[in-house]
C-alpha cells in the first residue's frame, strides 16, 4: 500500500498568529462573534443563531441522540456519516441487498427506507436558568445544595409550556456554575436514503482511523418526515418530507488554506479547565495504563487474524474498537506532551495566582486530592480496562448480573430473553481459544503492574504468562461461560436455549466456574480495595473543580470562556490549514480521488475500491466537482475545535455555506479535548465536491442534487 503523504510548500506560521489561541466549543446563544470576524467570518452571529426568524441553528440535529447531521434541501433531505448510519444501513442488509457492501441509493421518496427508533433532536431555544437553579444554594454544603439544585432542576423544567412533541432538558455549564436549560423538538420518521459502499464510505477503516492523509467518503443520506402540518409524528405511509426553516447550501467552491471556517454540532466531552497536576496524570499515568492493556489485547488479536480469514472476518469490527481508543490515547499522550500541556498549565496558575493570591491554596489542593487519588486511579484504570479486553471477563461480569438478577427474583421472561439476545449477539463473533490467549496475558499484566494491595488474596500467581495460558484454556475450555463447557448436553454455541432452560442449574454451575471465581474476586477485590476511594477523591476534586473554575472565569477577566463540550449544541471555528505535526513533515490541507487510487488494494477489506470509482477515475469523468488540480478534493483539514459527537458536524464557510462534513480528527491533536493547540489539532472533513461527486457521478442519483441549492 502506498501511504501518500502531500508534501506542501506552506508558511504555517503565516496562518496561526490569526488563529484562535483557546478553540472553543460556544454555545451559539453566546459565539465568539469578534474573534470569528477578525478570523473571516461575513455572516453575523444572528445568522447562525436566530429564535425570531430562520437561521443556521434551523438546519442542524443531534443525530439518534449521538452524532450530529444538517438539512440540506428544502425536502428534509439530511446529511451525517456514513458511520453514523452505519447501524441503520446494516439492519436493512441482507444477504441478497447487501448494503454495506455495494451502498444503497433510493430512486425516489417511495424507495427509502423507514427506521423505527431513530430520532433528530432540533434546538428550539436555549434560555439561561442559572438563577433559578443556583439562587437558593449560597452558603448550603455540598450535600445539601446538591439536593436543592435537583429540586430546582425538576421545578423549572415542568414550568416551560412545551408541546406533545418538545421537551425540556437542563444541563450544567462550567462544571455546575451555571445552568442552561434546551428546549427539543423530537422527530421520530427518519428514512434511509442514500449511502455509499463502505468501500467508499469507511475507505482506510482501521488503519486510516485518526490519521491524515486521509481518503474517505464518510458520508450517508436519511430524510425527515412529518405529518400533513410538518409536525412531528410516529411513522406512517401518510406523512411527507419535514420542509425545514432553514437549509443549508451546498458549495462546491474550491478551498483554500486560510479560509475561514466553522463547525455547527453536538460535541460531546472536553475536559479544558483542568488543573497541571490532573492533565500530568493523564498523560504519565492513567493513559499509559490503558495503552498498556489494549497493546497486548490488539498484538494478540492480530496474530491470528493476520494467519486466519474467519478469525479476521469474525473480529474486525471488536478490533476496531478496540483499536480507536488506543491510538487516540497514544495521539493524545504525544500531543500532550509536543504541546508541553502541563508546562502551559502551570504557567496559567502562576499567572492567575499572581492576579488572585486564593488560587494557590486551590492548586495545593488539587495537587494533594491528585495525588492521594493516583494509585486508585491507575488501579481503576488496569481494572476496566483488563475486564473490557478481556472477553473471558466481560462475560463473567455479564454472567454475574444474570445470578444476581436471578437471586433476587428480577429475571422474568422478558429480561431473560433480552439477556439470551445480548448473549447470542456476543458468541456470534466469539471465540474462546483466541480469547483464552488475550485472558492470560491481560491477567499477567495486570498482576504485574497493579500493587497487591488492590488485588485478591494469591493475585501473584497469574504474573507468569506461560503458566496463565496453560490455566486459562483449561477453565475455558470446560467454560460455559465460553461457550466451549456445556450444560444440559448443549453450549452457548449449539443451544443457548438449552443452557438457559433450568436458571437454576445453570447458576449453580456458573458458581463453580474458575472463570467466574476468578473474575468474581477480582470485582469483590475492586469494589472493595479501590472503588470507594477512588470515588471518595473524585467527589472532593469535582467539587474543587467548581471553585476552580469560577475563579477562572472571576480572575482572568480577559479570556473570553466556553464551558466545556456535554453533547449540547456547539459553534467552533478556524480556518483551513494543513499541518506539520513533526520535524520536516507537512501534510497538506486537501487530498483526492488520485490519493485513493495510490491507496489502493485490489479486494482488501480496508482500501479496496469499487470498480465504478476506478472507471470514473481514469476515464477523469469529474463533472463540476474537479477543482483547479484537475481532481476530486477528497478530504481537507482546518483548525476547528472537534471531539466525538462532532462526527456528522456540518463544516461551513465564512457566508454560511455547506464545505464538508465533519468525521474525525488527527491522532497528533487529539489532546484537544484536553489542551487545544492550533499548530497540532486538526479536525478531518469530506468536501462537498466529494459527496455531491459520488451521489451524482457514482450513484447517478441525480435526483438528489436537483433538490439542493448548489453554489458554484
């Protein structure tokens, strides 16, 4: 495979001394407007955000409660990723229309696709309710005031008028110092209507994932229907295509570096005001930690899948997940660190100290909770980690809350068979020897990195490898847990209704299962040696990171705040950029169709290509979505401040219009939920040219172009 990475002959330091110095993640009731017109923005900031008239806000959704997708034609017609529907497009697969693998492109409205349970969440209106929340807490203990503040909570969200279809949801701001409360309209018929092949639209997948340059049509298209009054309503043949306030033009303009741009979504955690002591943390301790556990995990895995087709097949969706986090983890240890994050921090304390002398003894304290709180932290961090890696384990703890459930009279008919689901779901793509493997090396680990006082009793005999392998595929071998032992002559395998026929039978056996013993005194060992502790510390520091906070925002009157991202309604912005994120490697701000044709791997699961792409290629039967290259700009970086929730994020212009679609970050500035730094964080988006490119030129679904407004 040849990895193009697009040499550019750019200034960067020509664009940053513009750029934002904080990002930012604003409510868009309360944009930056200054700093976004100083950066290019020509639109206002009522554009964006207007509850007396149509404006940007009209055309933008929270996606089934968790990405983000935008309007694009006065029919309904809505934009996400191709990873956001991907769950939608798969329950409409089969065998004979398999939709992941070849895409599927409606003809007309009667052909989409109807999906039951997805909704779009629009924001009517946001209203500061900090007052009514916080004006009866001054001087109540912590307790107390917590107990006052979800009272309040209560009361104020029943006191808005809302309709059938709204509702109210408050949330807390600036670590609970302020309180905003959402107004929602809940559309509940969304259709499927077009998506590319995932050759297309996961093109690079695994080993793409997080990185630049970068080549993938991330994208899917679903329509919003309402009844006759375009009101929300449940499915039916009968309603029509939602006819919006507002929606977004396409433009298919060619870009350039130093363009202004934002992004208009529903991020969801960022963590920016924390202390120097808890970012240090972060990056020497509790990252590392989880690194640590999911490399051995994923070299494991990849072993056998590198020698074994079925076991790939079988595991690449788990890879991948485990995968992501891994290497945003290790992007985000780097990045802290190239961006010197607990240096800039320290500084920041001494500068507010010197400007308010009651920060210090907030610092002390932190550094204090932080550290007394370190060893739970990293025994917290193995815990989760090993229990989540390993298979054997995870299903030991789901095992171990069907026994409880069953013990306690909780296990009825209904709950059994969503258990037998979840289980059926889990052996499907299971196999245990394999997972024997990763169980005794996550154990050795664990045993070896963890302090023996946060362990069970006798912990110290799985610190060698060799021994847990032989110990580890005996027990799961004669597992029903594993699905390799049976009960009442069947398996998880061959029979899970037989497993589960007699619940009791199959408790007393789960109790004398050494993979049950095991991972039931490694949970008791948790519960009891680090979880309370933790807590106890994390109570105490989130609690001083309230204070801390309002003394940010008290001290440095001249930093302009956001708080941070928690899955409401966000405007970020910056500008078009490439970036250098090491010595004498530049990544320029755009790659093309030529870039996935270098990539390209006849049929490999990551970077194969469909034979229509190719064809359109090299006959270059581009259309109007070629720019002054000659080729079709793929994917582009810019400077926008994004974290998980963003995926689906509308990208816009200085005048409002469609550019790209919003779906990953790099790896080198994933610190960004932490610590935003322009000259590393780089958000990843499909250009428009792209996207209109594939529905018009690839899917001929021409139809759909006809419905938007393209600006050329």
């Amino acid at each position: 495979m040849k990895r193009n990475i697009i040499i550019a002959g750019f200034f960067l330091s020509s664009i940053f001394p513009l750029a934002q110095q904080y990002g930012g993640m604003w409510i868009p009731t309360e944009v930056n407007e200054k700093e976004m017109k100083e950066l290019g923005m020509k639109i206002s900031a009522k554009d964006i955000w207007d509850t007396t008239k149509p404006s940007i806000k009209d055309a933008v959704v929270q996606f089934n409660g968790g990405c983000t997708a935008e309007i694009i034609s006065p029919k309904g017609l809505l934009l996400t990723n191709h990873h956001c529907g991907y769950g939608q497009i798969q329950k409409h697969s089969s065998v004979k229309n398999d939709y992941l693998a070849d895409g599927f492109w409606a003809k007309n409205n009667g052909e989409e696709l109807p999906n039951a349970g997805v909704t779009v969440d629009f924001i009517a209106d946001i209203k500061d309710v900090t007052p009514q929340i916080l004006g009866n807490t001054k001087n109540l203990e912590a307790k107390q005031a917590e107990d006052v503040i979800k009272n309040n909570i209560e009361t104020v969200t029943k006191s808005f008028k809302i309709e059938p279809y709204q509702k109210v949801v408050i949330k807390p701001m600036y670590y609970g110092n302020k309180y905003y409360a959402y107004i929602i309209d809940t559309y509940k018929d969304v259709r499927l209507v077009g998506a590319p092949p995932s050759s297309i639209g996961k093109f690079g997948s695994d080993t793409d994932n997080w990185v630049f340059p970068r080549h993938t049509g991330d994208f899917s298209l679903f329509r919003i229907y309402a009844d006759k009054n375009n009101k929300p309503a449940e499915y039916s043949k009968d309603n029509v295509p939602y006819r919006p306030k507002h929606f977004l033009p396409v433009s298919i303009k060619d870009k350039k570096e130093g363009d202004f741009t934002f992004v208009f979504g529903f991020p969801g955690r960022t963590t920016e005001y924390l202390p120097s002591i808890a970012v240090e943390k972060i990056m020497n301790e509790t990252d590392p930690a989880m690194i640590d556990v999911r490399d051995v995990a994923l070299k494991t895995l990849d072993e056998k899948m590198r020698t074994d087709q079925a076991t790939k097949i079988k595991y690449a969706s788990k890879y991948a997940s485990v995968a992501n986090y891994w290497k945003k983890w290790i992007g985000e240890v780097e990045g802290l660190k190239k961006s010197n994050a607990v240096g800039k921090k320290q500084k920041y304390e001494q500068a507010l100290i010197a400007k308010n002398p009651a920060i210090k003894t907030t610092i002390d304290e932190f550094n204090r909770l932080y550290t007394a709180q370190a060893p739970y932290a990293l025994s917290r961090a193995y815990y989760t980690e090993v229990v989540r890696n390993a298979e054997a384990l995870t299903l030991a703890n789901n095992y171990y809350n069907f026994i409880n459930a069953v013990e306690s009279g909780r296990m009825d008919a209904k709950t059994l068979e969503s258990f037998k689901n979840r289980m059926n779901s889990f052996y499907k793509d299971y196999d245990g020897e394999l997972d024997a493997k990763v169980t005794a090396k996550v154990l050795a680990l664990y045993a070896n990195r963890v302090p023996a006082q946060y362990l069970p009793a006798g912990f110290e005999k799985f610190k060698d490898v060799n021994q847990n392998l032989k110990t580890v595929e005996e027990w799961s071998k004669n597992s029903v847990i594993t699905g390799r032992g049976s009960l009442n002559g069947a398996t998880a395998y061959s029979d899970l209704n037989k497993v589960f026929a007699d619940q009791k039978a199959l408790v007393q056996n789960l109790k004398k299962d050494p993979l049950m013993q095991l991972f039931t005194s490694m949970r008791e060992a948790y519960m009891k040696n680090t979880d309370p502790k933790y807590n106890e510390y994390q109570s105490q520091i989130d609690a001083l990171q309230k204070k801390y906070m309002a003394q940010q925002m008290e001290t440095d009157r001249d930093r302009k705040f956001f708080p941070d991202a928690n899955s409401t309604l966000r405007v970020t912005y910056g500008k078009v950029a490439g970036s250098n994120p090491k010595d004498a490697l530049y990544y320029g701000y755009q790659t093309h169709l030529s870039g996935v044709m270098e990539k390209y791997i006849p049929g490999d699961y990551e970077f194969d290509v469909p034979q229509k792409l190719i064809d359109l290629y090299n006959k270059k039967d581009y259309g109007i979505y070629k720019n002054s290259t000659g080729d079709v700009p793929v994917n582009f970086t810019a400077t926008n401040h994004t974290t998980g929730g963003n995926s689906g994020s509308p990208a816009l212009d200085a005048n409002g219009n469609l550019i790209g679609l919003n779906f990953d970050r790099q790896w080198e500035g994933t610190m960004s939920d932490i610590n935003y730094d322009p000259k590393f964080s780089r958000n990843i988006m499909v250009d428009t040219k792209y996207i209109l490119f594939i529905i018009d030129k690839f899917a001929n679904a021409k139809w759909l172009i006809d419905e938007m407004k393209v600006v050329k």
